[in-house]
C-alpha cells in the first residue's frame, strides 16, 4: 500500500482540508489565527509530536460534515509565549492505527502518546480550547501545563466533549499543571 499527502494553501486565514492533505505541513505553515478545517475522514499521525511555534491556531471540522473528522496524534505541543489552540468538532486518540486503519489501542508504543497537548517551558500560553470534541486513548492525560512557577495560561476552556480512555498512570487524567497557574 502506497500513502501521500498533499500540501494544501490557504484561501485568507482558512485552509481546507482532505484525509490526504499534510495536516502536519498546515499547522507549521498556518499564521496566527489560522483555522483548519478538516473534512471527514482519518488524519493518522498518532506517531508524530506536532510543534505549535508562537502561534494560536484553531482547528475544527468543516461545516456539514456527518461525521467528527478522526485525528490521530501522538502529542500537540506548544511552544512559545503566543501559543494557543482551539480544537473543535473533532475526534482526537492516542491510538495506534494498522495497515487497515484499524485501532491498535494497547499497542506497546501506546504508551508514549501520554498527553493531547504538552506546554512545559517557563513561557505562559494565551489559551487552550476544547469545544464538542471526544478525546480518548491518552496514556496520562489531556493537557500538561507544568511550565514552571507563575502563570502558564490566561484560559481552559472545555464544552460540550466527552473524555475517556485517559489517565492510564492512575496518576493524572484530564490537567497537570503542576507548580504553575492558571
């Protein structure tokens, strides 16, 4: 089986998305206050940790879709003072996929996708959102806001998701922010 992906463009601030586009591509080429908006279908990239540099992105399922569109990471992570990120209408796991594109959640390396979204630098973020989504198969948690001491975040907003499958550890489930504040 042969896979490629595509690199979309944006039309404005808006890029348009297929299964087959480079999800990957967009988030590191998107400008501040980009939106992504994915069509139904599976975004596998459950062995990939996606950097956001100095950017607040948003990304959701385009309008009229039947379906969440299935986003498969292995981590999110946020670097940068003017990070942030809205996630909406989407379903997102930690989950490995097969050649078929059939879920693998106990793989070994299942272990690994620990957080949705890793922050864990000293600099503060603007925001985090979480808006109709269902999260799952997440080793540790949803969100890791450990950056230090002080305030690593104006605002954590989540409505109107379901969240399962995390915490596996026993020790966190949906919010670390360890020494840090909110």
């Amino acid at each position: 089986t042969q896979t490629f992906a595509t690199h979309a463009q944006p039309e404005g601030n808006t890029w348009k998305l297929e299964p087959y586009s480079n999800l990957v591509h967009a988030i590191k080429a998107a400008r501040n206050n980009d939106i992504l908006l994915l069509n139904e279908g599976i975004y596998n990239y459950a062995t990939i940790e996606i950097p956001i540099d100095n950017k607040i992105i948003t990304i959701k399922a385009a309008e009229g879709v039947e379906a969440k569109p299935r986003f498969y990471t292995r981590l999110l992570s946020l670097q940068g003072a003017l990070s942030g990120l809205n996630l909406e209408g989407l379903e997102i796991s930690g989950a490995r996929l097969d050649n078929y594109k059939q879920e693998l959640p106990d793989a070994a390396d299942h272990q690994w996708n620990d957080w949705v979204v890793n922050h864990s630098n000293s600099q503060s973020l603007v925001s985090l959102k979480l808006d109709d989504c269902i999260v799952r198969n997440y080793h540790t948690g949803l969100f890791n806001l450990n950056g230090g001491t002080g305030k690593v975040m104006e605002s954590v907003t989540i409505n109107n998701s379901i969240l399962h499958h995390l915490g596996a550890d026993n020790e966190t489930g949906v919010l670390n922010i360890g020494a840090a504040q909110l």
